[in-house]
C-alpha cells in the first residue's frame, strides 16, 4: 500500500533511504536546511556534495520546509545526526498534525545525557503524536543502497507490528529487512560499532596488518557486547545485523567516515584536522567519549573504548595506547 513518508535529512543516508521508497512506489519528501542541496535535487535530481554519481528519480521530492514534508504523512524517517535529534524533534513537534510512524535511522549517543536517540525522540515527541518508533540500522553503505547492492538491514520495536510495517515499507529485491524487539542492543550496536571502526582505520594507518585487523574486532564485539548488555539488551542481537554485521562493515570499508577517521589518526594526524578533512560528521568521535563515560558509570570494562578516548581527548599517540594494551594483565577470553 502506498504509504506518504517524510525524510528529514538530505544526507547520503537520507537520500538513499529515500530513494529507496520511491522505488518502492511511496510518496516521499526530503527535508533539508541546505537551501542550495534542496534546489539541486529539485531541478537537476542530483546531490554532488554526498552522492555525486547518482540521479534520483523526479519523484524524490525535497523541501526546506519541514512543515510541508511531514503534512499528512504515514511515517517520518529521522536522518540526522545524532547531535541534531533534539533540536529536529522539537522543531517535529511544534509541526506535526496528525500521528505518523517514527523512524529514525541515525546512529550515536546524545553528548551528556548518553540517551539513545530513541529515548530523545520518545522526550521530544509525545505518544498521542505518534504512532510508535521504530530504529532501523544495520551494515548499509548509502554508496550502495543508493546503486540497489544487496543490503541487510534491522527494523527494531518493542511492538513487531510496527517494525513490520517499516519492514514493509523498505523490502525489496535488493534491500532486505529483518525485524527485532531489542530497541536497546539495535542502538546500541549501531553506535559503538562506530568507536571500534576508529581503531581498525587506526590499526591500518600504523601500518599494521590483518592480524590486528581481526584482534579488535573480535575484541571490540565482546565488550559492545558487555556494555549492551548492561544496559539491558540481549546479547544475541550483538551477533546480529546490527551488532557483527554492522561492525564488520564499518570496519573493513573506505566507505566508513569512521575507519577513514581512524585511518587519520593512525598516521599521525590531530582530530581537528581530520573533521576539517572529512567535510561531514564522524559519529565515532562523539560517540567514544559517551561511551567512555557511560562504561565508567555501569562498572564495564571496555579497554579499546578506552584506549581511542585517549588518543581522542588525551592527546596520546595510537602506537602508544596499543603498546599499553597489549601489555595489560592476563585474561581468560571467556571473561565476561
């Protein structure tokens, strides 16, 4: 069923999803803040700031008017930053007429709260102004979705009824989706899968091998694993779509912003011009200090978090923090 949909965020990310749904055959809207993006996709069906080898169908509307985007709409995909949900949700909520589906598809923690981004938009927007909300995530390269590669992705409610109906929304023959009812180990997989990306992109520009590649990986999913779980989740989700499978990509890809980020700091160079350098948000970078903090709070030990926090925010060098790791005390890999 032909379902009217509402994108707010003319990101890569937005804009795939987006066109996505065209696809699909739904009536969708991008919002955005950049005037001059907006007015490309509309005359030209292009955005050469983020996906520059794409043109999107006619159809694949984009307003700067966000009141316009969401008016009558079944759904409202959330693709903002994580910094940005708040202030994007407030600005919903002032807006909304009628009681849409909320999706969000953004990945981190909020900075000082350490709230996942549902629980902001569940502050933000009052449940008589929504249907329920639904977080999908899982290992999906916009560069991908947006030329139709095979992807696998999560829908993840409390309710399945409405992770299916996003579920349905999104199926197609390249774009597949699998529903779940663990909202917290979905989030949290998605956000500190971007932290251990900062270290495989870290490892590669010291110029170490596949070796490391594989340690921290395998290392970074148990304690993603410990930290999720002392949150509440249910640490099979973490061998999941969202947890391994979303790792796995973020850290073997130059697609990832976040292992590109890493690679930078392996090699030498100072976080303020690796964000200059990148042009767009690196979740991994905020997202390490939340998690730093949090993992202080809860009692877990997560010693690569640990170890980019201070190479990040303690001015450390990556050979150094790696050094120290190595040399930690004795475990048994079954420590839990």
């Amino acid at each position: 069923m032909k379902q009217k949909i509402a994108v707010l965020g003319t990101g890569s990310w937005g804009l795939a999803l987006g066109n996505t749904l065209v696809e699909n055959g739904h009536d969708v809207t991008l919002w955005g803040r950049e005037t001059d993006q907006v007015e490309e996709l509309q005359k030209h069906h292009t955005n050469k700031a983020y996906l520059p080898d794409i043109v999107f169908p006619k159809e694949l509307k984009a307003t700067t008017d966000m009141a316009e985007a969401i008016k009558g709409a079944d759904a409202v995909l959330f693709v903002v930053p994580t910094k940005a949900i708040r202030e994007v949700a407030i600005r919903f909520r002032k807006l909304c007429q009628n009681q849409p589906v909320i999706i969000h598809a953004s990945k981190g923690f909020e900075q000082e709260t350490h709230l996942r981004i549902s629980e902001i938009l569940a502050q933000e927007i009052p449940e008589n102004m929504r249907r329920d909300i639904v977080v999908l995530s899982g290992p999906s390269h916009a560069e991908e979705v947006a030329v139709k590669d095979i992807t696998t992705i999560t829908a993840a409610s409390k309710n399945l009824e409405w992770a299916e109906y996003v579920q349905q929304l999104f199926m197609n023959d390249y774009f597949r989706v699998y529903t779940n009812d663990d909202v917290i180990g979905v989030e949290t997989g998605a956000a500190l899968k971007n932290i251990i990306a900062l270290g495989a992109g870290a490892i590669h520009g010291l110029g170490l091998g596949d070796n490391a590649k594989a340690g921290i990986m395998t290392r970074g999913l148990a304690e993603i694993t410990r930290l999720g779980v002392a949150m509440g989740a249910d640490p099979l989700t973490f061998i999941g779509l969202s947890g391994f499978g979303d790792l796995v990509v973020t850290c073997t890809s130059i697609h990832s912003r976040n292992w590109r980020a890493g690679d930078m700091l392996g090699k030498g160079y100072s976080v303020d011009d690796i964000l200059a350098t990148m042009g767009m948000v690196v979740e991994g970078i905020s997202t390490t200090k939340s998690a730093y903090e949090l993992a202080e709070e809860l009692g877990v030990e997560m010693p690569i978090t640990e170890a980019i926090y201070q190479v990040v925010y303690g001015g450390k060098k990556a050979e150094e923090v790696i050094q120290d790791m190595m040399l930690r005390d004795k475990k048994s890999e079954k420590e839990f």
